[in-house]
C-alpha cells in the first residue's frame, strides 16, 4: 500500500493515546488531543480519526471522547478495531467503554470499561470486561457469559473466529468456548502468568502474552512457553516495560510487540522493528495482511512539524515511514 505523503497530524499538547485499524478502505489512526470547550479552563480528551485511503491521509471524525476518571493507569489503554468495511470500535478506559464510531457520528454500546473486542464477521463481534463477555449480534451488544465472580479474574484480551472463543486474564487464566458449548471453561495446563494479549490463526493454534513478556503457545491441544517479547538480557539500557501489549495476526501469521519490540511469530521468531531510546515507544501493530503491517510509534525525544507520533509501514521485509 503506497502513499503519497507520510503522516503529519501537528504535534497533540497531550498525547495520551494512539491507537491502530486497517482493513480494504486503508489505514485508521484514532489518536488523543485535548478539546477546548471554550468554556473557563475545561480541557478535555477528544479522539481524532484519521484515514488513508493509499492516497494521502485526511481526517474522517473527531469526537469528544472523555477518559474514564477512574482509569486504572496513568496512561490510558484505548484500542481501535472495526468491521470490514463498516464502523470503527474505539474501546478502552474512556467514559464509554465502547464506542460504535462512523463518520457521521457515534453510539455507545457497552458503558462499562472494555478490555479487548474481536471481530469475527459484519454482524458478529466480540467484547470482554473485567468478568464479562459480550456479543453484537448486528443490532446490539449483549451479555454472554460471565467468567467468574468481580475481583476474582480480571480479562485483558479475547480472539474469536466460527469455532471458538478465546480470553486471557490475570493468574494464569485462560478460558476457551467452543461454538457448540454453553459456557467459557479454564483452560488447563497455561505457563504462569498475567496474560494481557491473544491471538489465534485458528482455534487450535493460539499464541498468547503475559505481563511479564512471556510468550505462550497452545498447539495440539496443549500450552507451552514459547519465549519472551524481550529478553531479559538485551544490549538496550533503557527502562522499558517488558509487557506483551498486544498481538495482532492473519491465518499465517502472529505479530506480538512490546513497548520497545514487535516480533514475528510462528515459522521462527522473527524481529521485526526494536528502538532504544527514551522517550520512544510502540503504541500500536495492526495489518491487513501478513506482509502489511502497520506500526504506530509515539516518539517524544524529537521535535518535529509533523508531531511526536508516526506510522511504520512493514511490507514483510522492510520498513518504511508511512
């Protein structure tokens, strides 16, 4: 996918959030700015929506989206995924947990805070809080399923295609729903750990992402570990989180990243892009094919026109500022 100039969105006062989809249209950026209400000093977060097409990159909405008072971090985790071809999802520690965005404007369909959404068709989609799984059934969102008790398990991630529904907690939990059965189950025999991120190229090979930055695989029916997204002794002095953020895939292939590294799994691990200086960092890995994948990269060491975040295009073999 070419385009014909790179992304210059201005330099945000407050970057809090930068967040990734793409599918046939293009390339979506969801990115934080601070809203002026022109009323005394309120100043609150709205989310601009950018869009390239191949051709150049334009804005396609702004919305004012408010973080949640009681997000659970100092930086806010906000993610962005969407139909193919349809509505974008902007979901994460906002005051909506899950937003239903178009270009004419936005609905909310879960108010509750929402730690991961997956698409599985036009009218089907997935969505998991803290205990709790949901699903669009093309009209509305509705609960599906409760994991466990509040307190007890704490959802970071899901995957789901026609077989099978995937989610990664806290504590070494990990629950799988077959389509034919009722009911979530856990998983037994998962690596220790706190999973934050999953990925499945089908419902019999699932990768999987800890806080720590270990990675798990389930294959043939059982779970092993597979590595880490950052080892632990690396030539990189910096402070960096070692966690797994987030995974992202095809039926080929699996891309993992950390704040500082993007692997490719599966066939060999396979380092992708990795940066050693403060202030830099991942934000985001989304594609629209193994070898199209699109990396959002905040960088707040350099001062530049064109603002302190930038898109890396990886075409399976190099990478390229998009």
């Amino acid at each position: 996918m070419m385009s014909e100039g790179v992304l210059c969105a201005g330099r945000a006062r407050t970057l809090e959030y930068v967040a990734l989809w793409a599918d046939a249209r293009g390339v979506f950026v969801a990115r934080s700015q601070q809203w002026d209400s022109g009323v005394g000093p309120d100043k609150r977060v709205a989310t601009r929506f950018l869009f390239n097409d191949g051709q150049q990159w334009r804005l396609w909405h702004e919305e004012l989206t408010p973080v949640s008072p009681d997000r659970p971090q100092i930086r806010p985790r906000v993610r962005l995924t969407g139909f193919e071809g349809g509505p974008l999802i902007l979901y994460g520690d906002l005051t909506c947990g899950l937003l239903t965005v178009q270009a004419a404007g936005s609905d909310c369909g879960i108010k509750e805070r929402v730690s991961d959404v997956a698409v599985v068709g036009p009218k089907e989609a997935y969505a998991v809080t803290d205990n709790t799984v949901y699903r669009f059934d093309g009209v509305a969102w509705q609960k599906l399923d409760v994991l466990d008790k509040p307190g007890r398990v704490q959802a970071r991630a899901i995957w789901a295609n026609s077989e099978l529904i995937a989610v990664a907690a806290n504590d070494q939990q990990i629950y799988f729903k077959p389509a034919a059965a009722s009911r979530f189950e856990l998983q037994p025999g998962v690596p220790a750990g706190d999973y934050l991120a999953l990925w499945g190229r089908n419902a019999s090979d699932i990768w999987a992402g800890t806080s720590g930055g270990q990675i798990a695989h389930y294959s043939q029916g059982k779970w092993k570990t597979e590595g880490w997204i950052d080892p632990p002794l690396t030539d990189c002095q910096m402070e960096y989180k070692r966690d797994v953020l987030g995974m992202w895939g095809t039926r080929d292939v699996v891309y993992a990243y950390s704040e500082r590294r993007v692997l490719r799994l599966s066939g060999g691990e396979q380092e992708v892009a990795s940066f050693c200086r403060r202030g830099t960092r991942i934000a985001d890995v989304k594609g629209r094919g193994s070898e199209e994948v699109f990396i959002a990269i905040v960088d707040n060491a350099k001062e530049t026109a064109c603002g302190n975040f930038f898109i890396v295009w990886y075409d399976g073999m190099t990478l390229r500022q998009f």
